[in-house]
C-alpha cells in the first residue's frame, strides 16, 4: 500500500497526461474511435491481450495469471454527453467519465512498475462505451464480456453535496431509472370543426394528468414525470394530428420500478386513447438499481482507510441517479461488485455544462483502485508476485 501511494504521487505527471488528452477528446455515445484509440496505445505499453468488439468501441485489457484462478476487474465508462456549453453544443465529459478511464489505465501502469504480476488468478480492465444509453454494459454482456469475471469494481467521482475532497465511499446505491418515449397519432381538422378530428393535445393533457396519479410505495424513494412534449405545426387554425412525449421515471430498487413501469404504461395508453387517438409507448432506456454485495463493500473500506485513512470513509450515499453497471450484477447474480464513490469537492453538479473537479482526487483514486486488485487477490486465494521496484 505504501508503494501505490508512493507511485500515484510520483507520477502524478503520467496521470495527468493520460487524464489532458481523455479530457479534451470526449466523444459521445457508441462513438467513441479516438478513444478507444488512445486505449488500445496504452495497452501496447503494458503488454497486455487485448480484446475488442466489431458493434461497439468497448476495449477489455486481459491480464492472464499462469493458473486458473479467480479473474477480478476493473471497469471504467467511456462516453460523454453532448451539451450545450456557453452557447455551443459539443461532446461534454461532465459525468467524470474521462477521470474513470484516467484512473483504470494509471491503476494498470501502476501494478505493471511495481512489480505485481498474477500467477493464479486474471485481471480484466474493462473500458465500456455508451453508459449514457443505459446499453453499453448491455452489449458487453452480449459479447460476453464479462462471463469469466467474479469480482467486479466501479468507480465514480461524486458531487460535493454528497462528500468531500479526500473521502471515499465502498458503494454508491444508485437507483433505478427509465427514460420513456410516447407518440401520438390523431386526425387533423380544421380549428373551426374540432368535432372532426382528434386533437392529440387533449391525449397529451390526459396523459399528463395520469402520470401525476401514479403511485407506489411511499417508503421507497420514486418518482414519475413528463418531461418533454411536441404537438402541431405553424398553423394555429389546425387540430394537431400527431404529438410525441417523454417520460422520466425513478425508483430506489428494481422491484418498485417494475411497478411503476406496469402502472405508467397503464396510465398512459388508457388516458391517451380515451378520445380516440392511437398511443404507443416505449423504453428508450433504463439502468437497474444497484445490487449490493456486503463482501465487496466490506474489502473496498478496508482499501479506502489503508489509502485514504480511516477519516476518510464515508458511508455509501444513496442517489436518484442511474448507472448501468448494475446490470452486470442483473445479468450475473453471482458476481461480486461494487462501484467506488470518490470525493472530489465536484460542483455544481453531475452533467452540468460546466461542471468542475479537484483534479488531484485521481490521483486518489488511483490509488484506490491499484489497491483494491491486491486486497482482492489476497481475499480470493489468488496467488502473484509482488516485486516492489525503485521508483524512478
């Protein structure tokens, strides 16, 4: 442990060189070539196998022991979001995802200078495209990426509302979520024979008003709003005849947003449909809530105070915010995961525009997670050479 933090400050340069170029080439969703360019460059220096996929830009570096063995990874989010930022739309890295790449590739630079190597046992380093989508930990699952893999580890740097610069939580307990996507199909009229057509701006009105009125268990943080709608043209003197609509929905645990998907998908087909006009509704995306491996957490707080200090362990903030990481632990039950909350004094907030940092917090998390691969060899029985070399 004294050797990572050792080699996370002195080459803190290396960090923030592999951090600069990530920063300033944020690509968006299942775009990601220049990227995954950059990683697959990276690899090369490290010496590791690497696999790529043909329908995404994801890139998995393999790390093969001698002998059969448990196979820990490290996953890290690829894409930005397009944003509009001081007036200009462009790719917008304001989740962090640049700082998660940052801290995978330096964590894998760190382990290969000091020394470690696996003898039983894998290390898997996992760069996912598209999280934003809600289906880029999808389709690694369908590549099948991930079949080997029993311990899993996230990281995430966090807002200031939620914790400091220098602290770190063993989880975050994020919760559901679903974008929905609604049409609407009427019949055109003029203004002056409304009784002629079907004005979808009265389905939009009830389909509002039914959102409103869906409810759940009050005890389990959720909710459900409209949050986009489109109707009519240029002309006032027209009955619209066709409408689109958007539906934000969010609850604490899979179960409740189960429910709330049945209720939602109720509401609005029988409130949309009431005067006629045909409705459809679909997921556009949807993350899972996280699942939570008391295991995983209980090894990651005793990486967190080995690094950080005992001070600086902060129990798991729960959020309303999606992750699509949860879905490997749907997908696999068996798999052991958790995803790191990392203190980084971030403001004003997650996805903003403008969002800002501590950059030095990488340097942390670096650490942490360089850590974290050999406290999970040691926990798991895996067997490696830990030749500590001279920093230089």
């Amino acid at each position: 442990m004294k050797a990572i933090k050792r080699w996370t400050n002195h080459k803190s340069q290396l960090i923030f060189d592999i951090f600069n170029y990530l920063n300033t080439n944020p690509e968006v969703s299942w775009k990601e070539e220049k990227t995954k360019e950059f990683i697959l460059k990276e690899a090369q220096k490290l010496d590791f196998e690497v696999e790529t996929f043909e329908n995404h830009c994801g890139v998995v570096l393999n790390w093969y022991g001698e002998e059969n063995g448990r196979t820990i990874a490290l996953r890290a989010d690829m894409d930005a979001l397009w944003q509009n930022v001081d007036g200009k739309w462009k790719a917008n890295h304001s989740c962090g995802h640049d700082a998660h790449m940052t801290m995978t590739l330096a964590a894998a630079h760190c382990l290969k200078q000091l020394g470690f190597k696996p003898l039983s046992g894998n290390v898997k380093f996992i760069f996912q495209p598209a999280e934003e989508t809600g289906k880029g930990a999808l389709a690694l699952i369908q590549n099948k990426a991930i079949d080997n893999v029993d311990y899993l580890l996230g990281i995430h740097v966090r807002p200031k509302i939620e914790m400091n610069m220098s602290q770190a939580s063993p989880a975050i307990y994020h919760g559901a979520a679903a974008l929905l996507k609604g049409t609407i199909k009427g019949v055109q009229a003029h203004g002056s024979r409304p009784n002629y057509g079907i004005n979808v701006i009265d389905s939009l009105g009830s389909i509002i008003s039914a959102v409103n009125a869906v409810k759940v268990d009050p005890t389990i943080p959720s909710s459900v709003k409209v949050t986009q709608v489109h109707a009519g043209g240029s002309n006032i003197n027209i009955i619209p005849d066709e409408a689109t609509f958007c539906i934000d929905v969010r609850s604490q645990t899979n179960k409740s947003m189960e429910e709330l998907l049945r209720k939602v998908n109720s509401a609005v087909l029988y409130a949309g449909k009431a005067n006629g006009a045909e409705v459809n509704l679909e997921i556009s995306a949807q993350m899972a809530a996280a699942n939570r491996s008391t295991e995983m957490e209980a090894i990651i707080s005793s990486v967190i105070t080995d690094i950080l200090g005992t001070e600086a362990l902060v129990p798991p903030p729960v959020t309303p915010g999606g992750e699509d990481f949860h879905f490997y632990t749907t997908e696999y039950p068996n798999l052991k995961a958790t995803m790191i909350g990392l203190g980084t004094d971030l403001k004003p907030g997650l996805h903003h525009p403008t969002m800002t940092f501590n950059h030095d917090s990488i340097i942390n998390g670096t650490a942490l997670l360089a850590a974290s691969i050999i406290k999970l060899f040691e926990h798991t029985g895996n067997k490696a050479v830990y030749d500590h070399l001279s920093i230089s």
